[in-house]
C-alpha cells in the first residue's frame, strides 16, 4: 500500500480571527527556571519536531536565546526527524536525551518496531493536518482519489487520518497510492501536485500551507495562493490525531535524564508562553537562529497558525492527555497499526511529576483568552 517516494506539499486556507491583546508572559532568571531541577554533569536535550525547521521550534529557540537553563548545566536544541526506520533513533548515550514530537500513530508503528517509545507529555490541544487539492482539480471528496496518489507530508504511521476516512467511506487502502518525503527535513516541493503526479496532500497549517501557498504559478509567476486550494475533509478528531512528546524509557532511565528533561519542559512551557503572547519576536528569534528558509512575516502567520493548536489548554501546557491517546490507539489499531490497547501502558508521567513544583510562577500555561490573530499570509 505505501510506496516511498519524492519530496512534495501543499497548502490549506487558513482561518482568520482577532484576538484581544494580553500581557506578555514574565522572564525568570536562568537559575530560577532551573530551580532545583540540576543534573549532577552536563547533560543534552535534543527534540526532535517534525518537517521543515519552523514555527514548531519557537519555544525551543527561546531556551537557547535567553540561556534558560544555563544554570543548570542543561543544553537544548531542535532537530529534524531522520527518515524511514531511522525516525526515532537517538543518540542513546547516558549524557544525551532525544525526544520526539509526533503522532500517536507514529509512535505506536514504531513501537511495533521495537522502540520502546512512551508519551512524557502532550503539547497539541488539535490537529494541525489538513488534507488538500488544487481547486481546479476533480478532487473534492475522498472518493475522488482511488487510483491516484496522495502525498503524506510526514512519516509512516502520519497517514491514519487518511487511513480511518477510507476505511469509514468503505474503500480498500490498497485503493489509494501513498507516497513520503526522502528526507522529512528538507523543504517541500510542489510540482507533483502541479503536475499531477499527485492527487492531494496530507499537510500541516504551520509548514506546509504557508510552502504550498507561496509557490510560484508557472503560467504567471505569482502565488498560487489559498483560492488556489481544496480542503477534503477528515476527521481527524476520529484519528486522535495530535502532536504529543515521546523517550524511549532506556533514554529517561536515570535521574539526570529525568531531570534533564522536566527542566527542559520548565524552560519550553516558558518560550511556548512567549510564542503565544508576542508572535512577532518569537517569529524573529527563530530567523535570528537561522534554523528556517522561510521570512519573518511567514513565520508570523505560521506561528499563529500553530498557536491554533495549542491554545487555549484547560489542562494546562504539556499536562498528558491520556483520553485522546486512547482515540488515537483505537483509530490506529483499526486500520491496522500496532497492537497495544492501553493508553496507560503508553505514558510515562515521571518527567512531569518532577516538572510539577517547578513549573514557573506567572508563566500562563492554559492561555484562556487566546484567539488567533488576524495576520495575512505574505
């Protein structure tokens, strides 16, 4: 059923609101974001987000820009996933961390592998994919797409949504071609769909839309912008579907790595805060990290579009949705990928009981009156 093949992309029409303005999240001191939480040697924390370098990484990037857990003998960074069966391999060394933000589903197909993956925390409140094509297709339902090709923006196990929508309109997977990029982290290329090599797209708002919207038409040079695009629509609510952060339980075994982490988690709901209540500098602090191909504005527009997905949390940032994890094993188990029934056997909640008397005072990790901005894609 699923075929590797080039890298490819495309767009979703964004939802445009306003949002009333809101006093920006304070700056703690490097030793008070630390606080207690100091590993007794250095230690490194690698994360590891999906596609492109973007938005997704702004609360990263605030860490290593204000030398958050500079005190506490901690390095952070953001990394690409690797491609294939290589995805959820790290560096597996007593002084290294790797986590992953992915899907259930990936977590779950690489599992069944032998990774040994757990949930430390979740971070999206919904999904972010959007299955899209061009408006001047033929190409308006799910149905529409037997016997083409349908470009998973992503890696193995990123396709359930899509997977679930055939199922329920009761259409064999092997109906369907899917294909995936060579290499998750390189940008997209857009021609398959223009050519029609592809039929649609499984793409995320915060990448993808704003890759797919911004590519040149070649008959005229300019954008092809959002009119340009079809939204076919799946339940991804379904599917579960959402960004959460995954270990592998050897990798969070010690307690310098446990520490390494939740302090990581302290720091991150930190910078998150700050993306969330000043777009504008979180999008300049990613350019000024020179990690994403992409200008200041786009990443204003796909910062917000991001912020979508997180805010508001009732929960609060990072606090383990065990009932969405459940969603998310049933849709994968029923079209097929893995085998395990219980959330709980899924979650590892150590890293965040030692995160919980830590989290920084006047840091606003629920973000009750956000609503997204009214920002126009350049």
């Amino acid at each position: 059923m699923i075929r590797k093949a080039a890298l490819f992309a495309l767009c979703m029409v964004a939802l445009i609101a306003c949002r009333p303005s809101t006093a920006p999240s304070p700056t703690p001191t490097p030793s008070y974001i630390a606080g207690t939480l100091v590993p007794s040697k250095p230690m490194a924390v690698g994360i590891h987000l999906p596609g492109t370098p973007g938005a997704l990484a702004g609360g990263i990037v605030d860490i290593e820009a204000v030398g958050a857990l500079t005190a506490g003998t901690i390095s952070v960074n953001s990394q690409t996933f690797s491609a294939g069966e290589l995805a959820f391999v790290g560096a597996e060394t007593e002084n290294v961390v790797d986590l992953f933000v992915a899907d259930a589903a990936t977590a779950l197909l690489a599992n069944a592998a032998g990774a040994d993956l757990v949930m430390v925390a979740s971070l999206q409140q919904s999904s972010s994919w959007r299955l899209m094509s061009l408006a001047s297709s033929s190409v308006s339902t799910i149905s529409d797409l037997v016997g083409g090709t349908v470009f998973i923006d992503g890696i193995y196990g990123d396709e359930v949504p899509f997977l679930l929508a055939l199922k329920d309109a009761g259409i064999a997977a092997s109906d369907v071609s899917l294909v995936y990029p060579d290499d998750p982290g390189l940008p997209f290329d857009v021609a398959g769909l223009l050519d029609g090599t592809v039929r649609a797209a499984l793409v995320r708002t915060f990448d993808g839309s704003a890759r797919i919207a911004q590519y040149p038409d070649p008959a005229t040079g300019m954008s092809i912008g959002e009119a340009a695009l079809r939204e076919i629509p799946l339940d991804y609510e379904a599917a579960g579907s959402g960004l959460d952060v995954w270990a592998t339980r050897t990798s969070i075994a010690s307690e310098d790595q446990k520490i390494a982490v939740a302090a990581t988690m302290i720091a991150w709901s930190q910078g998150s805060a700050k993306c969330r209540d000043d777009v504008a500098t979180c999008a300049t602090q990613i350019s000024d990290a020179s990690i994403s191909d992409l200008s200041v504005e786009t990443l204003e527009w796909a910062v917000n579009q991001l912020n979508a997905s997180l805010w508001p949390n009732p929960a609060g940032l990072f606090e383990i949705d065990a009932a969405r994890l459940g969603v998310a094993i049933s849709a994968a188990n029923s079209v097929g990928i893995g085998s395990v029934t219980s959330a709980e056997s899924l979650i590892d909640r150590s890293i965040l009981k030692l995160a919980q008397e830590q989290w920084i005072q006047g840091v606003d990790r629920n973000g009750a009156g956000w609503a997204l901005l009214d920002l126009p894609l350049p």
